[in-house]
C-alpha cells in the first residue's frame, strides 16, 4: 500500500483529510493480511477453475475495492444526488441476499453485483468528471479501463435476459 494515497492525484487538500475520514482502514498490518489473503484465492482460483474461471475470478477480486469506490461516490460532494441516491441504491443491492444471480452459485453469484456496479459506474461517469472517479479509485490499475473490460465481457457472455434485469434495475433508480 502506497505511503500516501493521494500521490499523483488532485484532489482538493481541504477535501483529502475528508476522504480519508471515509477510507474504512488504513491500518498498513491489516492491508497486508487481506492482500495475501487475495492473493491465496486468486491462486485458488486458477488451480481449480482453469483459464475461463480464473478470468473471471479476476474481476470478481475487484469487488471489494468496486464497493469501496461506490461508497466513496455515495458520500463525494461533486457527485450529483441523483446518482448519490443511485449509489446507495446499488450498495442496498449488494448487501441483499436475492439478487438476480443467486450469491450462493459459486464465482457466478456475484457476476450481476460486478456488472450492476460497473454499469452503474458509467451512469455516473455520464454526470461527473472521470477525475471523481479516479480520486475515489484505491484498488489497482485504470478503474476506467477495467470498467471498459468488465462491460465487453459482460455483453459477450452475459445472458441477455440477465443484462436487461440490470439495466432495468438501475433506470429504476436513476
């Protein structure tokens, strides 16, 4: 974990001591430990899912860090309430045990949590300047270009009865 979270980033000084109010742990000892922890999964996960669950398993490891961000934007002051309300919304979904894929379908079950929360990420980005996004973003690489892949891959395998459910979820709540 970076020494300083901020590094490379603009967002406003007077706004940082805010935003790290809002990051549920610093603490670098727990960081670690839920950072081996990823990673013993996602070895986990390429030893008994093979190459199309390993990939998919990838973007799921980025749950927690997606629902970090959502929750960041739920409470950012330049996000626009309609979408805050969106936010908070999407973040119900998630911690609901009925979703449109059931959670207890192993690596399945939480692929509508990913594909909701991406494509609800694009609604936001329609109203906000990318740079709130990124500011909010703590998890690694290029959150728009992982949100770009997680959005091919969802319309390519995806049911399209599934991607319709979602995206009549989320124009209910926009």
């Amino acid at each position: 974990m970076k020494d300083d979270i901020f590094e490379g980033r603009e967002i406003p000084e007077a706004e940082q001591e805010k935003v790290k109010d809002r990051i549920l742990d610093m603490d670098d000892t727990k960081m670690q430990y839920y950072e081996k922890l990823r990673q013993k999964a996602k070895h986990w996960a390429r030893e008994k899912t093979g190459k199309t669950g390993s990939a998919l398993s990838e973007y799921l490891f980025l749950l927690p860090d997606f629902f970090v961000l959502v929750t960041r934007l739920a409470l950012d002051k330049r996000v626009p309430t309609k979408r805050k309300l969106m936010m908070g919304g999407i973040i119900a979904y998630m911690m609901m045990p009925i979703d449109i894929i059931p959670d207890f379908i192993p690596i399945l079950g939480h692929v509508d949590d990913m594909v909701l929360l991406v494509m609800g990420l694009n609604m936001v980005l329609n109203d906000t300047d990318q740079k709130v996004l990124e500011d909010n973003w703590s998890g690694e690489g290029n959150i728009l270009q992982i949100m770009q892949k997680i959005t091919a891959n969802a319309e390519k395998f995806l049911d399209k009865n599934v991607l319709q459910r979602i995206k009549k979820w989320l124009g209910k709540r926009s």
